[in-house]
C-alpha cells in the first residue's frame, strides 16, 4: 500500500499541472452555481487512466465521470473539488482521491497545488500533512471554528443550513466558508479548524479526507451509511473529539430535513395522511426545545418584570414629588398613582406578550419550511396566521403532558416572580395611599420602605437576567419554543 500512496500522490501533483498550464474554459453544470471547467474534465481524464493503472481491475468513481459505480477496489475521485475557487482565481482548491476497498476507504490523499499542501493517509499509520504526522486539536466546543457550508447547489435547504449555523455559532467560537469540503475537513484533521457540516455533499467530496481525519484522531459520519455511493447526496459531519461531534449532532437533530416539497398551501393543508409518518420520522428533540424555549420565556418575563419594577420606582417618585405640588389632594395623588400603575403594568404585559407570540409565529414559519421543504418565502403568511390562532383556541390542553408543556410555557409569562411583584406593590400602594390620606408621618417611611423594596425587586431582577444569561448561552430561543409549540399542536391535533 506505501508503494501504491506514493504512486498516487506522485499522479495527483502530475495532474495538477494540468489546472495551470493552459487557458480554462468555464461551463455551467446544473444549477448555475454548480460549474465545471475545462480543468475538471483534463485532470479527471488524466487521473482515470493513472490510477485504474495502478490495481488491476479497480474502477475510478469521479465527479466528472458519466458512470459511476463500484469495484472491489474504486478510487474515488474530486478532479477539482473547491471549482468555484478555482474560476476566480482563489488559491483554495484541491484534487481529492480516496480509494475504497470492499466498502472501506483504505487511503486518502488531498493536494492543493496553490500552497503546495498533500495531506495523505493509509489505514493505520496516521494521518499526514506533506509528511509531517497531524492531529487534531483538542478545544472544547466554546472554542471551535466551525466549517460549514450552505447547500449551494440545492438553495431550499439553505434555511436549515443557517439555523443549525445560528445553533452552532451560538456556542462556539467562529465560523468559516472556505469553499472545497475536502480541504475544509483535511484543516480539520491538522487542527485549523475543530468542527464540520455540510448537509448535501457526494462521496467525491469527503472520501479521501475523510481517512485522513479519522487517523488524525477526528471523527466523521454521513448521513444513511450508504458506502459511499454516488447516486445520492448525503450530509457530512466531522469534529476533533467525540464530546464535540455528539454536541454537533444534537444540534443538527433539531432541524429535521424531513416530508416532501410543499407546492401549494392547499397540500400543507392537506398534509394531514403523513403525520404518522412525520411522529415517526421526526427525530426532534423536543425535550431540549421546550428547556431552551422555558429558558428563553424566563428571560423575557424577566426583562418585562425589570420593566415594570423600573416604572413602578419612577412612578412611586410621584408621590413624594406631588406633595411639594400645591392643591394636589392626598386622593389625587392616590388616584395618579394607581392609574400610572395600572397602565405601565398592562403596557408591560401586552408589550412582552406581543413580542412573544411575533417570534413564537416567525418560528412556526422557519419549521413549516424546515419539516415541509417549503420555501420559506413563498409560505402564505395567511395560512400560518390562521393555524396560529387555531392553535391557541384549542382549549383543554391538561388532557396531554405535551401539550400541558406547551401551554405552560406559552403562558408562563404570569409566573411568580411577577405574581410577588404585584402583590407586594399593591399592599405598599394600599397602605402608603391610606396614610397620605391621613397625613401620618409613618406615610413618608411607608414610602420609603415602597421605594427600597421597588429598588431591592429591580436589582433581584437584573441579577437574574444575569444568571439565566450564564446558564443558556443561546441568544434567543423563543424560536425554538415556536418550533416545539408548532410541531406538537400539528402532530396532535387535526388542523384545517
Ligand atoms: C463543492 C465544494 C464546496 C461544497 C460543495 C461541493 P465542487 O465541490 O466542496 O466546498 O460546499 O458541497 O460540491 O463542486 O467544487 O467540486
Ligand atoms: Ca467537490
Ligand atoms: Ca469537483
């Protein structure tokens, strides 16, 4: 096998020189993005006939080739794998080789003759960098550059590539687009980079950098298990430790790519023969979902429970304010306060509840899209609108835990802290409004008190945005409380 690694790298630094010794004609593939040049076809033309050289009877399955099947022994081929790069002159492409043997990849090497890096590997003997032995890092996923991508060639998937990313970069430390999975996941292997998704990758992609990552020590995976096959596209996922790749993988089980392509809303609507094939097929994690959305929903009844404390503190400086007023009675002053009261507290409710359900409904929007394969921006906000309001007037939810869940965190903006808040308020406000009337003198130290509680609640308040901030380090979650509210209505109750 040493004999035959040498052979190959010796054959990929050949072929590279057929990217630069001549002029490169561009052409369009598929989709406009996807293109293929001139290069591509020369050097997987070269590299078919040099390596099928090199073992008798193997068989080259290459990007560029029209067919594509298996042998005992199939090299598997990116003649250019970063082509995008390539036409405008970045210097980061690479030829890519990976050769299989009875189902496994016993070797890999990747070059890129723009830095003159070949990253080699066989099965075993570790994984190397123009022959230098590489490992991957060891940062702890706080730290990780994240690698990703979002499905260029098949834009639909686009929203759940940016949401995992949105997951991901939440988290970790940065994210990087360099634009050739192969020498994305080879940084990977040598410790540039920490972590990798791709969710729509070919075997030609991945094969010969995915030994080299795993005899550096790092992890990867594919979607299906498929042996590399080349008739389908499988998502990719690879990180430097075992810890980081599980936190990888429940991130990405949170966006299911799941159903078929909505076309119209009337389908949507209609969707209701699959949901038994949506309970089983969906591998969401709701538990999760509804902790980070219960996370999030305390957060923001913090951030109104500060609201209104701050205003009740402004609004409770009326009173010792007023009394160098003249002609404000003690009644007047009791009457101004109650109202201004009254209206910060139903201010502050609607105010918070009203961003709650806006994200709450955009994220019933972002899964309808994600489960369905719907493009998001053709969604009839209508239709959303209406399984929204449907979705709220549907009473007895005791009757299921999930359900129960739902509701409770849906409506758990009148929790505790604000229940204490009120009722604290409203004896202080009883009591000092009863003293001014009898202009006692306990009323400036009833006051008083009114004020340093009113300071004490606020303080307790920022403290605990403080701790919830530490605790969920995720920005914002209402999303994913939407997704969980979405999917459990949905799947349990018949919408039309
Ligand atoms: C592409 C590159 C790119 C990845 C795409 C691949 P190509 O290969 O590896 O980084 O995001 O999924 O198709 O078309 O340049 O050989
Ligand atoms: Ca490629
Ligand atoms: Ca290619």
């Amino acid at each position: 096998m040493q004999k035959i690694l040498q052979s190959v790298k010796e054959t990929v630094i050949e072929a590279s020189k057929l990217m630069f010794d001549r002029s490169v004609e561009v052409n369009v593939k598929g989709v406009k993005e996807d293109l293929v040049t001139s290069a591509d076809i020369d050097v997987q033309k070269f590299l078919n006939e040099a390596l099928s050289r090199l073992i008798e009877g193997s068989v080259v399955l290459g990007e560029e080739n029209e067919i594509k099947t298996h042998a005992k022994y199939t090299w598997i081929v990116d003649p250019i794998d970063g082509t995008m790069n390539f036409t405008r002159g970045i210097p980061h492409s690479a030829i890519s080789v990976g050769l299989l043997v009875d189902g496994t990849i016993e070797l890999g090497v990747v070059y890129c003759p723009s830095s003159g890096e070949m990253f080699h590997a066989l099965r075993g003997s570790g994984a190397f960098l123009n022959d230098r032995p590489i490992h991957v890092s060891d940062r702890p996923f706080g730290q990780v550059l994240f690698c990703t991508a979002l499905s260029t060639y098949e834009k639909r998937l686009a929203p759940i590539c940016l949401s995992i990313m949105r997951d991901v970069y939440a988290r970790c430390s940065d994210i990087r687009r360099f634009g050739s999975c192969a020498l994305e996941l080879c940084y990977l292997a040598c410790g540039r980079v920490d972590l990798f998704f791709e969710i729509r990758v070919f075997p030609w992609d991945y094969a010969g950098a995915s030994i080299i990552l795993t005899e550096a020590g790092g992890r990867i995976e594919s979607s299906g298990n498929r042996s590399f096959d080349a008739s389908e596209a499988v998502a990719v996922s690879g990180a430097n430790t075992d810890e980081n790749f599980k936190k990888l993988q429940t991130i990405i089980k949170r966006h299911p790519v799941g159903g078929k392509t909505m076309r119209e809303h009337k389908e949507f609507v209609q969707i209701k023969p699959k949901k038994d094939q949506l309970k089983k097929n969906v591998d969401y994690d709701l538990t999760s979902l509804y902790e980070n959305a219960h996370d999030e929903l305390t957060l923001q009844q913090t951030k109104r429970d500060q609201i209104i404390a701050f205003y009740l503190t402004l609004v409770s400086l009326v009173i010792p304010l007023s009394y160098s007023i003249e002609g404000l009675t003690p009644q007047t002053i009791a009457a101004l306060f109650v109202g201004l009261f009254v209206i910060g507290a139903i201010l502050g409710i609607v105010i918070i509840r009203y961003k709650v359900y806006k994200e709450v409904y955009w994220a019933s929007c972002q899964t309808i899209s994600q489960l369905f394969n719907y493009d998001q921006e053709k969604i009839d906000k209508s239709l959303v609108q209406s399984i929204f309001f449907e979705v709220l007037k549907k009473k007895d939810p005791a009757k299921n835990g999930r359900i129960k869940g739902a509701w409770k965190c849906l409506f758990s903006a009148e929790t505790l802290m604000f229940e204490i808040h009120m009722i604290m308020t409203m004896a202080c406000l009883g009591l000092a409004t009863y003293m001014t009337t009898r202009g006692s003198l306990l009323t400036f130290i009833l006051i008083l008190v009114f004020f340093i509680s009113m300071q004490f609640v606020y303080f307790a308040s920022y403290f605990r945005v403080f701790s919830v901030c530490r605790t969920n380090q995720d920005a914002d979650f209402n999303y994913a409380f939407g997704k969980a509210w979405f999917l459990h209505f949905y799947i349990n109750y018949d919408l039309e």
